[in-house]
C-alpha cells in the first residue's frame, strides 16, 4: 500500500495518537489480505466457515445480542446550525459531540489493530466517485468493506494527493449501548461511530457516507444522492430503460431491484444495477445519470428464498458473510422463509434451537454481504464510469386503500411533493395498532443528512435544470380488496405495472386524469395471465375523495412541523390538491 497523500497521513497519525492502537494495517483491497483476515477471526471464533462445498467462499459472524441494528435514536447529525439538521435527525452540537466522542475514541484501541481502509463510492474510473477513509479496530468491518465497496489501493490512486475525501473513524469499543452513537459532521465531511459492529453503523462507507454525508455534498454541489434502486428494462428489440425506484422498508424494494419478468413477457429482461443507493448527475445530454455507489449487496436474510427472490438467494451462494442468522450441525446458515427448518440449529445468539422452539432461529434483521457481480442479472452497466441514463422515478409505500396501484405526477414539482409525502402504514406485527400512516419522504427519513425542507428545495430546483428530467410516478403493491386480501399479486407481476411506466415515458399510452395524478386508461395495462381481471383493476385504480381528504389533514400536519423554512412550492401543491379533492367532492 503507498500513499503520498499528505493530509491523509497526518489524519491517521492524530487519529492513531488518539485511539493508540498496537498496530496500524493499511489496507491494500487483495485477496490475500481478505483471506488473511478471514483466517484470522475463525481462528479467534468471531467467524466461522460455512460448508465449502454448499456455500463456497462464504463464513458465518455472530454478533453481540445488544447490536443488531442501526439506532437510529443514537444518531447525530452534528451541523453547525441546529436547522440545518431539521426536525428529521436528531442534532448535537457539534463541538460539544466531538469532545464527548474524542473522549470515547482516547486509548479505546490499546491491544488492538487499527485498520485504515481506503474506499471509492462508486465505479474507481467515474468522475461521480468519492473517496473516503475508514479507521477501523474491526476486522469484520474491514472485510465487509471489501465486499461492498472498492477498496484499497485503487482508492488510495483515485485519491491521489486530493484532500478531499470524507474521513470516518470507528471502534467497536466496548459494545455497550450506552457507549454507543453514531455521528456525522456535514461541514467537515466527518464521521465518528463509537459502540457499535453492525452494518449500518459500522460499516461507514453505506448509509453513513453514501447516504448522510453524500446528501449534503450533492446538495453542495448540484446532484442527488438517494435511497434509490436502479433497475434495467431491456424490451425484446433489444432497447434498454433505467429507472430508479424508492421504497420504505418491508416494501419490496429488492425484490424490484432483482424482478423477474413474468412468462408472458417473452424476450424481456430486467437488470439490476443498483438495490439500494443511487447517485444522480445531470449529463451532457440533459438527462439524469445514476451510478450505483456500491460494489455489494447488504440484505436483511429473513424472507428471501427462491420463491420470493431468487436472484438475491443465488447472488450469496459464494464469497458471502452471513450475520445473525441460524447455523444448521452442518454448517449452513438458515433463517425462517428460506425453507423446511433444519431439525437442529444453533440461533442467532449462539442457542441451541429446533422448530419446537418458541422463538425464532434467525434475528429479523440477519443480513447478508454478498459482491454485487455474484447476482445472475448484474447489469452490464454497473460499473460504468458515466452510470445509466434515467427515464423515471418510481416512489412507493404500503397502504391497503388510499394510494392506487400506480400514478404518473402532473410534472416534475408535483412529482417532489408526491415523493415528499410517501409513507406507509403499520401492520399489527409491527407496532400493535393497523393502519398507522408513517411519512417516509423519498424513502430518506433515516438518511437525509440536512433539514427535509431544504431537500425538498434542492429537488424542486434540480428539476429547473433540464427539460428532459424523468417522469415521477408512485405504486403501491400492497392495496387490499374487499376481504382484506392484497388485490395485486406482486413480485414478478410488478412488470405489468413498470411496463406502463415505460410507455408513458415514450408517449406511447393514454391516462386518465385524478385529482392525485394519471392513472392508467382503460386496456392500458396488460393483464394477460397476471389472475386480475378488469373488475379488479379498476378497483385498484380508484381514488376515494374521502380518504385523501384524511390523507389531506396527514400531509399538512407534516408540512407544518417545518415551518417557514418550508418551500412556498411545496404549499402551493398541497393546496392545488385540496382543490383537485374539492372539485370531485362537490359534483
């Protein structure tokens, strides 16, 4: 590993005169540096090897039982304005966390190694790329970066002698959660995350830095970073559409993201470029380009099998680190919807289990690390250097009556405020209480490194910039008839639904206007061998007055929590709404 980037080593040498680790491992991203490390946490217990012959490549971590997930209540953004962070993050002052973190970080790797890891966001030749730096005493950290992002020395070369780069430190520190929080400092490009081994907190490449710090830098600097899948349309004449799609979780986002066509739609293919994250700049051509920031996949394993998402189950067969899941006597990882339980396991904490056990053998929120390439319908484009043009945006929720299946936005503004106001309700197995409407705005709530009403303003002046920006449109595959039942089948079917989007973006079908958006005319959507008949479309389609007048009440009590701040926009299509709404009711 070689460096002559002077502003990055005098950084890890105060960072290493403050954390006063044993050694210093400067990363250099091979694969006998990988396996090294591999290696070394079976050896010490902390990995474990899965069935070489089954699962080739791939190993088996378990986590302390207090780490699972992301906190999102321990996690700061640190701005130098209180309002800059919004109502939407929690705020700290950022002179004050950094003291109370600096004071987490002193000596906290004494008997450790430090691991500096140098990664590139995104394709090494992009000029969309950034760099950024990760110091580590987590080897399971560092190899999962590997994984997910391209590191090492071809992010050292990209970096050059450049200072800019975002800078992230990180211990595991004694995993106590009330040593733990996770903070970012937008006007530094800073991230500190004490306490913590889990994924999205650890690993400060993804949502820390691609998502939080990336958001205020593109609206610095004019682009978009978002919680956005980027899927490939391929017609049978060989035409190819990308759109980028945001969806809440339990939404069925990477299933989007990996879609099988159904039977009859011969010579079509999907391709996956992205599952999670997109960046967005506008082209020479005017259009919007998207490149995927990440080389890997980090899904949540309960769920997905080769029903549900088989594309998903065949990406993590090799090369793939499996956390928190079952482990079956013969060294497999199990989790509940992949298959028959195995007779015995041991569960996520490390318990013996059988399917007589009362609680469950794979933590809800076990994931999986696993190379973006290993996915059978990787797109070709995925490490393109300029990224793949986009035609439309797609927003979602989960909501069993007032959103319909699918609607287009009048135009780019109403398509900001639409996104603005996606959300989803709860279901009982979540919360307890059915029906409660959570506004996820662009899907970003937890990600939006800077205030919501300033994002919703660089969105609407983003769409000034071109006249040829995507069209905006938003589903909902969750709508319920009658009996409670989902009206839409889903999954693979979806392609039903994108096919219509892909038209309207080629001018090629009608739509009838709502009050909220177009939705499709009738015969516009191919129903063929999809079990819905035109009964049932129309049902899905409806819009009820009466309860977007509810949703009306929702949308303003959400506005208001921004005050002034708000744009004045986003006003006029809440308002442009309400008389839409009025209109209908009063014939």
């Amino acid at each position: 590993m070689t460096t002559t980037n002077a502003a990055l080593k005098a950084w890890v040498d105060t960072m290493t005169q403050l954390t006063t680790p044993d050694n210093v491992h400067w990363c250099d991203g091979s694969q006998g540096e990988y396996d090294t490390l591999i290696k070394q946490m079976v050896a010490d217990g902390t990995m474990t090897e899965l069935d070489q012959d089954k699962w080739s490549g791939c190993y088996y971590h378990r986590s302390s039982p207090n780490d699972v997930a992301r906190v999102e209540h321990l996690t700061f953004i640190c701005s130098e304005n209180k309002d800059d962070a919004g109502p939407n993050n929690n705020w700290e002052d950022p002179a004050k966390m950094k003291a109370k973190m600096n004071g987490l970080f002193e000596g906290c790797m004494q008997g450790r190694t430090m691991y500096v890891v140098p990664y590139c966001m995104g394709p090494v030749g992009s000029p969309y790329s950034k760099v950024g730096i990760e110091i580590t005493d987590s080897p399971y950290v560092t190899v999962n970066m590997r994984i997910m992002t391209r590191m090492g020395q071809q992010a050292l070369d990209k970096l050059g002698d450049s200072t800019d780069f975002v800078r992230g430190l990180h211990s595991t520190g004694e995993l106590d959660p009330d040593r733990r929080f996770i903070c970012h400092f937008p006007e530094t490009r800073e991230i500190m995350s004490f306490g913590s081994g889990y994924g999205g907190n650890a690993l400060l490449g993804k949502k820390c830095h691609a998502l939080r710090i990336a958001s205020i830098q593109a609206r610095d600097e004019g682009w978009l970073a978002e919680h956005m899948l980027i899927l490939g349309l391929e017609s049978p004449e060989g035409e190819t559409t990308y759109v980028c799609a945001a969806f809440p979780s339990a939404c069925g986002k990477t299933n989007l993201a990996m879609l099988i066509p159904p039977a009859e739609y011969k010579g079509w293919k999907a391709w996956c470029v992205g599952d999670d994250i997109a960046w967005l700049r506008w082209g020479p051509d005017g259009r919007l380009w998207a490149i995927n920031p990440e080389a890997g996949f980090f899904g949540v394993a309960p769920g997905t099998s080769e029903k549900t998402n088989p594309m998903a189950l065949a990406s993590l067969k090799t090369n793939s680190i499996f956390t928190n899941t079952a482990l079956t006597e013969d060294n497999q990882p199990w989790w509940e919807g992949l298959g028959p339980p195995p007779a015995k396991a041991t569960d996520w904490k490390g318990n013996a289990w059988t399917p007589a056990t009362e609680t469950a053998a794979a933590h809800p929120n076990s994931r999986f690390t696993s190379p973006a390439k290993n996915c059978p319908v990787a797109s070709p484009e995925m490490d393109a250097p300029e990224g793949v043009p986009i035609s439309a945006f797609i927003f979602g929720g989960r909501r069993a009556r007032t959103a319909p299946l699918v609607f287009e936005a009048f135009d780019w503004n109403h398509g900001v405020y639409v996104g603005a106001m996606a959300a989803s309700e709860t279901t009982a197995a979540a919360t307890g209480k059915v029906g409660v409407v959570r506004r996820d705005p662009f899907a970003m709530k937890p990600f939006c490194g800077y205030n919501f009403a300033d994002y919703f303003g660089h969105w609407l002046k983003m769409g000034t910039q071109s006249e040829k920006a995507p069209k905006i449109f938003h589903v909902n595959w969750f709508r319920t008839d009658a009996n409670g039942k989902f009206a839409w089948p889903g999954f693979g079917q979806n392609m039903r639904v994108l096919e219509w989007v892909l038209k309207r973006c080629a001018g090629e079908v009608d739509a009838v206007d709502t009050p909220i958006g177009a939705v499709p005319a009738s015969g516009g959507l191919n129903l063929q061998g999809s079990g819905v008949d035109a009964a049932q479309l129309d049902d899905l389609l409806d819009v009820d007055s009466d309860e977007w007048q509810e949703e009306l009440k929702g949308q303003k009590e959400f506005l208001e929590q921004y005050g002034d701040r708000m744009p004045k926009e986003m006003w006029n299509q809440y308002h442009a709404l309400a008389e839409r709404l009025s209109a209908v009711g009063a014939r």
